[in-house]
C-alpha cells in the first residue's frame, strides 16, 4: 500500500495495509516498484455540447480479514483512517457535488475516512497539494489535519464483502443523483451526491 516495507495496519474501511505482493521490487537502495490494478467508480453526464458534468473514485483494493471484526470499534472509533491501500484514494471532479448538504468544489482530493467516538462515520476529502509538498504518503492518513468532512451513513449488511468496493450507484427515483456507497465485510458507508450541472 505504501512505497514503504510492507506491514499490516488499520486503513479505514479498507482497513489493512497488504503485504507486498509478487509485483512490488525493491530496487536494492532504489526505489519500490509497484505494479497493482486499481479500480474506479465513474459517473458521466452529456449534454448537447458533450460532456455536462464527470466525477470519478480511483482505489485500490484491501481484501477483508475476518479479525478485523473483532477489534472493529477499537481500531475505528476517535480515529482518521485510510481508505484503500497503495497510493491515495482519489477523487476528481469537474463540476460541483453536494453530498450530505456539504459542497465539494471542482477538483482533485485524496480521500480518507473519521470516525467519531460516537461512531460517527465521515468521508474526508483533502487537498492534495500541501501533501505533495510534504511527500505524505497515504500510510499517513491518520496524521492529516483539517480537510472537508462529509457525513455518511453507517450499517452492517447481511453480505460481507471481501475486498474494499466504492461505487457511485444510481438513485431509483432521481436519474440526476446517485449515492456513494463504500463497502468493506459487513460494514456499509454511504451519502447521496447531488452534482451541480
């Protein structure tokens, strides 16, 4: 998950720093080289000029581990948590997004994931260019600061997933709006997203 020697860690709700698979090489005293497919979530609206409006979520995917239901509470609650694994989980957005009665403007943010002590779950967007100035890797998420929080809401479902699943799924009853649904075991977080076009 990071370009560091591999360990295992708590990472939001994809909550575990793999170990290094087959295609990370260390290169000696060089650099760790990774090779790892990611996946994306994508919403796209066109207009009669084109494209009107497009928001995606590049991730990489953590395979749930059934001790970390043990600890889940512990390992989550008064914490800033990372989400995925590798490099940061990415949104990039053309246009406006109001998720929860929050405003996220147009442009790039690394993710992460709060939980209260209460158990109050929140999505974080953060700006990426302080943590590109100071070369913060997203094994560090914890230590962030600040960022715009958005509430989603928490519930175990009967279905466990065993790999972290981050999609934009479709509003049955509003074609303009979808909800962000984060899946990880029998953990569930989501939040409307309203673009604004």
């Amino acid at each position: 998950m990071s370009c560091l020697a591999p360990r295992t860690i708590l990472v939001g709700i994809a909550f575990a720093l793999a170990p290094a698979s087959p295609a990370a090489i260390a290169q000696g005293n060089g650099p760790y080289i990774q090779h790892e497919p990611r996946a994306m979530t994508r919403v796209v609206y066109f207009g009669d000029a084109g494209v009107s409006g497009e928001y995606a979520i590049e991730y990489g995917k953590p395979d749930w581990k059934a001790e970390y239901e043990k600890g889940w509470d512990a390992m989550t609650r008064g914490k800033r948590l990372r989400l995925g694994k590798d490099w940061w989980t990415t949104l990039n957005t053309f246009c406006p997004l109001v998720m929860e009665k929050v405003e996220v403007k147009p442009g790039e943010y690394f993710l992460a994931l709060e939980c209260s002590d209460k158990g109050e779950w929140s999505l974080v967007a953060l700006d990426p260019e302080p943590l590109r100035k100071q070369k913060f890797d997203a094994f560090g998420s914890e230590q962030t600061k600040g960022g715009t929080k958005i509430p989603m809401k928490h519930e175990e479902v009967k279905e466990s997933a065993a790999e972290l699943s981050i999609q934009f799924v479709a509003d049955p009853k509003d074609s303009q709006k979808q909800s962000l649904q984060i899946r990880f075991g029998k953990h569930q977080l989501s939040v409307p997203v309203q673009p604004k076009l």
